[in-house]
C-alpha cells in the first residue's frame, strides 16, 4: 500500500499531511470516480483515494483542469485517469461508468461531488439559472448514482455512493434558497436509496460541509476565510482535506455499516448557525 506525505504551500505557511493513519482503510484494488474534481474538495478526494491505492477517474468540465489534475495525482505515485465532461449530462455520466469499468475493470465507489452554487434572489431568480443548477446539483448526482448502482449490482461486489450536500440544505441562508433545496434534496436521495440499494451492499451517504477554503471560495470573496472562520464555532474554516477525510471514511470498509446518513463537517456552525458580518438594527 502507498502512503504518500504531501507537502504543500498555502498562504506562505508550509503544510505537511500524512495519510498513513489512514492506511488500513483498503482502496488497493478499489475504482473511483469523483466529479467536479479539477480542483477544491473533489480533487482532494481523488488524492486521498488514489494515494492509498484506489483507480480513481476524475472528472471536471473543464478539460485542461482535469487533466492538470490527473497528472498532479499521478506524479504522486497515483493511478488517476482525467474524464472531462459535464457530469449533469446523463448520457455523459453513463459514459463515465462505462470507462471506469472497460479502463479499470469496476466501479466500486462513485462520488458526486461536483455542485453548481449559485446566489441569486428569490423574487428575481430566472427559469434559466433554476434548470442549470437542477441539471448538475440533482439530475447529475442523481443519474452518477443510478449507473453506478447497476454496475455494482452486476458486479455483486457492493459499492459506495455520496452525495456532496451542504449546511445550507440544512439551515436557510438568504440567497442561496434554490442552491440549499438542492442540497436538502441530496441528502433524502441518500436516505431514500436505502431501501432499494442495501440488498446489494451499496452504501449511500451524504456529506454536509460547512465553509470550506478553495480556489472557487476564497477566489470569489478574498474576506471568505476571515468572515466565516468568525462565525464558525471552531474558530476556522474547513480545509478540502477535512471535507475528505470525511468522504474517504465514508467510502472505506470501515463504514460498511453507515448507510442512508448526512455526515456534517463544520466546525459546529449548523449548532448556532450565525451568518458572517450580520447588522443588527437598534
Ligand atoms: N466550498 C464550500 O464552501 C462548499 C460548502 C458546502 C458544499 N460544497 C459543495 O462541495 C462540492 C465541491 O465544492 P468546491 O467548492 O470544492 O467546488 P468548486 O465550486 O470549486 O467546483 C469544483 C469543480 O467543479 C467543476 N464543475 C463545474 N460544473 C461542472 C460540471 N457540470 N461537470 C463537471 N465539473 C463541473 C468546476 O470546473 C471546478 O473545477 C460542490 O457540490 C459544492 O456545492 C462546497
């Protein structure tokens, strides 16, 4: 089994991270996809996945970004395979199944990670912008799901989906009202499949990540880390390793038993719930 120390610049401070402690968790011999993965969480997962020894085919829609990705993965000793597309386009999706499996022979953990968050008032909020966000958040989770599910019935061998919900399909946020019911609905996705998928030892969870630091967060609001690590109880904000962390647990043998779950990583904010630079009139 490999197990990699990567050693990483962020923000002038110099980051070490082991994934050692988790070496028993048994990707060796696994196949994983993961959406929206060129970079932020998705490109964690595939790192952590393909570092302790899992086939992993990571997608993004933007090509060059996937590919930049694989390679980055690969020259950490990882098999990582780069499948540019649109990962709400069902036909695209089916694809993807079908390459993990004629590339690395299975499917045995499918990760639908990439989500389109789109802020936008409620009153003015367009036919167009709902369908887009429809399309990926759901109908693309949705269908990465139900192709992988056929393929691990077939395969007889179990499986693991999730789904990356979000806080805010846990508590309202002003403006993100149609992005939170999509993530509200993943989390029933979840659950729901349950009672279909369990007879075939497919598990199916959901993570629910509070703020999380990535090139899209901190890239679109440069005060991101400041404002939400004050109104996070712990203080900071969540790496894209902590987010993870999450995923791999729940894609491991160790969580053979979790199924139909939301794990929340946040660092408490579902608890209180404060929103950052909040005014309160006299
Ligand atoms: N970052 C956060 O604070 C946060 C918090 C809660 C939940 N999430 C959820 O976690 C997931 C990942 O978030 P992130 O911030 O790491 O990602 P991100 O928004 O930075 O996007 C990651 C990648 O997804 C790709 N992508 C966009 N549309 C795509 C499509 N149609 N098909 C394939 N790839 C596509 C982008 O090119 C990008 O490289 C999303 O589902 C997001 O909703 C993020």
């Amino acid at each position: 089994m490999r197990m990699l120390r990567k050693i990483f610049c962020k923000k002038g401070k110099l980051c070490l991270r082991d994934y050692a402690h988790m070496a028993d968790d048994g990707f060796e011999n696994k196949v994983a996809i993961v959406t929206g993965a060129g970079n932020g969480i998705g490109f964690e997962i595939c790192r952590g996945l393909a570092t302790q020894g899992a086939s992993v085919l990571l997608n993004d829609l933007d090509s060059s970004l996937a590919l930049e990705a694989a390679e980055k993965i690969g020259a950490e000793g990882g098999i990582c395979q780069s499948f540019p597309g649109n990962a709400g386009d069902p036909e695209f999706v089916e694809k993807m199944v079908a390459e993990a499996v004629t590339r690395f022979g299975a499917i045995d953990i499918a990760i639908a990670n990439a989500g389109i968050t789109t802020y936008g008032s409620f009153l003015e909020y367009t036919v167009e912008k709902f369908q887009k966000l429809v399309g990926l958040n759901l109908q693309g989770s949705f269908f990465l799901a139900q192709s992988a599910a056929k393929r691990m019935k077939e395969q007889g061998t179990g499986g693991r989906i999730l789904f990356m919900s979000s806080v805010t399909g846990l508590q309202s946020h002003p403006y993100l009202v149609p992005y939170g019911m999509t993530k509200a609905a993943l989390r029933m996705l979840a659950k729901g499949l349950v009672g279909e998928l369990s007879q075939y030892g497919i598990t199916v969870n959901a993570i629910s990540p509070g703020a999380v630091g990535t090139e899209r967060t901190i890239g679109d609001d440069p005060e991101f880390e400041v404002s939400w690590s004050g109104a996070t109880p712990n203080g900071r904000i969540a790496s894209p390793e902590d987010i993870a962390d999450a995923a791999l647990f729940l894609a491991s043998d160790k969580a053979k038993h979790i199924t139909g779950q939301n794990l929340v990583v946040d660092g408490g904010w579902t608890c209180t719930s404060p929103v950052p630079n909040l005014v309160i009139p006299e």
